[in-house]
C-alpha cells in the first residue's frame, strides 16, 4: 500500500510499519479491554492470539484477534463489560488513527484511481472527512494514508463485532441488555445481514462466516439473567449501540 516492492528491495518493508503497528494496536487494545474486564470480574482468560495471514490471501495481512475465556460468565454485569470493553478500546484507537491520519491522506481526482478499491463510509467517517476536507468536489476523492486506513479498518471491525448475535461481542451485550428476547434480536440481525449481501457481497460472507463458526443466533444462558442491570451497565450498552450506529458501513467494499 505504501508503494515498496519487497521483492526488488526487502529494506523497504519498514514502509509497512504506518499501517501494521496501528492496526495491530488497535487489535491489541480491543483484545486487552476484553481481558482486563475478565480479570475485574474474575473471569479466567488467555493473553491475546493474534492470527497472521498471507497478504496475497487477506490483504491487511491478519485474521484478527481472540481472547479465550477459561470459566464460566455467572452475572450480566460481567457479560456486559467484558463484551463492551473490547469494541470501546478499539474504536477510541481507531477514532485516533484516523484524527492522526486524515490530515496526512491525498486527494485525488476519481479519475485517476477509477478501477481501484473503492472504501465505503460510515457516519463517523463522513464526519472527519467534512471536517478535514470540507472543500472537497464531487470530481474527488481522498486516498487514505496507511495510519488512516488501519483506522477504517478498526472502526469496520468494532461494526462487525458489535453485530447482537450469538457470541459475538455484540451478541453478549445484546444478551445482558435484553435477556431471553435476545435470541429474536439476533435473528433479525442475521437475516438483516445477508439481506445486506444486496448491496454489498462482503454481507454474504461475514453472513457465511458467522453461520459456520457461530453455528446459533443464541447466546448460552447466565444464572441472573432476570435480574435487572444498573443504570451504569445500561449506559454502557447505549454507548455500545451508538458506536454501531457510528461505524456501520452499508457498503464496505467496493471494487
């Protein structure tokens, strides 16, 4: 992305560092918040796996990041915080990037990267770039500094991860929140994204991928789940919705 051929000169691979050591800080600080949370709540957990892949086969060049939780989730409160705490760590690092990348990113005219990579946006990303490039034309278009698109990465990532099914993230607050309604929420969740593969083909994967690594909408019972939240945790889980409603991306991709 930063122009280095590696293959001509392998010293340019410092090149890469801009957008890795963002990207894998964000990831770092989404699995950490989890794992702390876990540790609060004396919740056994592992340390962060990070999952490498080959760039010619996922171009950011990771799968992505998982903790393991090691015991068993007893209270809703629990529940709540250590799923929020990743997606609210990630997306504040994410916010950063962007803040420190924008400014760095070109414009471009379209015409001039017309059968490239097209990124879509989200509300928070509509907003930086209104207030960055305010004066921008309809004939242009910006290309991303790599600290910047590590940034659109961690925000479509928080968006992905907050998605109210099963196990995910989004799945764990949507369970502490709304208890046994839980599991309808997530099937329209899951109907709504492969109804999004409309638009997007990228929604019929992560639809495929969900289904085939989640197995159920449902999220496994916890003992107090009729007991009520406190209005702390609730907020939380306003926070956690609002950050969806930031980040989701319609169109994520488009080539």
């Amino acid at each position: 992305m930063a122009g280095a051929n590696l293959l001509v000169n392998p010293s340019d691979i410092w090149r890469g560092f801009p957008f890795s050591l963002t990207l894998m800080l964000i990831l770092t600080f989404h699995e950490f918040g989890h794992f702390f949370y876990a540790k609060k709540h004396n919740v056994q957990a592992t340390l962060p796996y990070f999952i490498p892949a080959p760039p010619f086969i996922v171009m950011i060049g990771t799968f992505g990041a998982f903790i393991k939780i090691l015991s068993p989730i007893y209270r809703k409160d629990a529940l709540l915080q250590i799923g929020a705490s990743g997606p609210i760590a990630g997306f504040i690092i994410a916010f950063f990037a962007l803040l420190v990348g924008l400014p760095l990113s070109s414009i471009v005219e379209k015409i001039d990267v017309s059968g490239g990579l097209t990124l879509g946006d989200s509300l928070l990303m509509k907003g930086l770039v209104f207030i960055f490039y305010s004066d921008l034309s309809p004939s242009q278009d910006i290309l991303l500094h790599p600290i910047a698109f590590a940034g659109w990465i961690g925000l479509l990532v928080t968006m992905l991860n907050l998605l109210p099914i099963g196990q995910l993230d989004g799945g764990h607050i949507a369970y502490a929140m709304l208890g046994e309604s839980h599991d309808l929420i997530a099937k329209i969740a899951l109907i709504a994204t492969i109804s999004l593969s409309f638009l997007s083909l990228n929604w019929l994967i992560w639809s495929i991928l969900i289904i085939l690594v989640m197995r159920t909408t449902k999220h496994p019972p916890i003992h107090d789940i009729k007991v009520p939240l406190s209005k702390q945790n609730q907020f939380i889980g306003y926070i956690c919705i609002i950050i969806f409603i930031l980040c989701f991306i319609p169109t994520p991709i488009k080539f």
